[in-house]
C-alpha cells in the first residue's frame, strides 16, 4: 500500500545547530506536501508546504525540500532553538486528502 | 480570533454510551476535518466537509457520524462508544480543500472503557 514515513523517529539536536527531517513518500500522484509541528498537549501547526511541481521552498528559518525521482522530502530548521523541541509531521496530499507519517521526535539540546 | 475550538477537553465513556465533539471556527474556513490520532502515529482522516452542506467519509469512518451545522460548525457524533475509539480528536479547518495549509484545535482525548 502506500504510505508516507519519517526515517528516524527521534532526533536530537544541539541549540544553534541545523536539524534535517527526513520523510520518505510513496503517492507519486500526491499533489502536494506538508511539514506539521506538535508540540506535547497541543494540536499539529502547519509549518511549510511545497506543491509537487517544485523542488524547494523556503520560510522563516526552515526549508522544504522535495526530491520526486527518489520520492524523499526533508525538512530543514536553520539555528535549532529550545522552542523547536516537538513532534514533526510529513504529510502528503491528493485532493482534499492528506496521509501523515508517524513523526519524528526533535530533542534540542542546551 | 479563538481559532479552530474543541469541547470538550477530556471525556471518559464507557462502551455503548454516546456523545457528540463540538467543532467551530471563526476564520470563514469553507473546508472541515475531523482526526484521531493513536499513540505513536500520524493522524487519520475520519471525515471531511468540503464546504458547507457537505460530507464525506475520510480513511477511518466506521463508529462515527457527522453534522455540518453551518459554516463554523462541525460535530462529530459516536453512537455507540467502543474501547478502539479511546484516541485524541482533532479538528481542523482549511480555505478549501486542495491545501494542506489546514489549522487544528487543541484536541479532545477520549478514553472508552
């Protein structure tokens, strides 16, 4: 079946260093994908999203990336704070729909 | 602006018994969702309202129904509680339905016994 992935389920970081998020996707019909934040107690907050027809977006200190020959996206946060410590979700989209992976835990440490 | 809002916070049910999750949103969202999400892993679709008077079956639907009451609100409604469907429930809104910029409430956890 199809189905969307996180390589690692944990990750820790050291403050100020880059963290990678990897993700890895099935759907090559999936038009578009998603990064989600959730933090403990708290409901998913949409990060980024990029539309299959792209292959990087940037925001404020993060930034998707979307490699559709070997179906992988990852997610990258520039100058890891203590704020970023959550549970991150990939998901990607077809239509109305969205398939979210399991999530990857991002520790940051002092 | 409260966002997307959930009631209740917390609810126990024992199996058989019924109840009904309030959703609202205030951000003239067309688009409504409601998920579970078990220990562990992603969240599930279990229906969606493209816009208002519509819906439609999302991954997991069985055990639950819902009600589009207007634009701002979306209920979702378990006739007969089950221990499988002790779960957090999130609620979500979007513009419309080809986005995954999609805004979640805080949750509502249910524990079935």
């Amino acid at each position: 079946g199809e189905s969307v992935g996180l390589h690692l389920p944990t990750l820790s970081v050291q403050e100020g260093d880059n963290s990678i998020i990897n993700c890895a996707y099935s759907n090559s019909a999936s038009d578009y994908f998603i990064w989600y934040k959730q933090e403990s107690g708290k409901g998913p907050q949409f990060i980024i999203d990029i539309r299959s027809n792209m292959d990087k977006r940037q925001g404020q200190r993060v930034t998707v990336l979307l490699n559709k020959t070997v179906k992988h996206l990852s997610l990258q946060i520039a100058a890891t704070q203590p704020g970023d410590s959550a549970v991150y979700f990939c998901a990607e989209g077809e239509g109305y729909k969205l398939s979210f992976g399991a999530g990857t835990t991002v520790t940051v440490r002092a | 602006n409260a966002g997307v809002t959930q009631t209740p916070k917390f609810q126990v049910l024992k199996t058989g018994q019924s109840m009904t999750l309030q959703c609202a949103q205030d951000m003239n969202h067309n688009s409504m969702y409601w998920y579970r999400q078990d220990p562990g892993m992603g969240l599930r679709l279990i229906y969606y309202s493209a816009s208002e008077g519509t819906t439609d079956k999302g991954e997991v639907p069985n055990g639950y129904n819902v009600s589009r009451l207007n634009k701002r609100e979306f209920s979702l409604r378990l006739e007969s509680a089950a221990p499988s469907q002790t779960s957090v429930y999130f609620c979500a809104s979007s513009v419309g339905t080809h986005t995954g910029e999609q805004y979640f409430g805080p949750g509502t956890r249910l524990t079935v016994t």
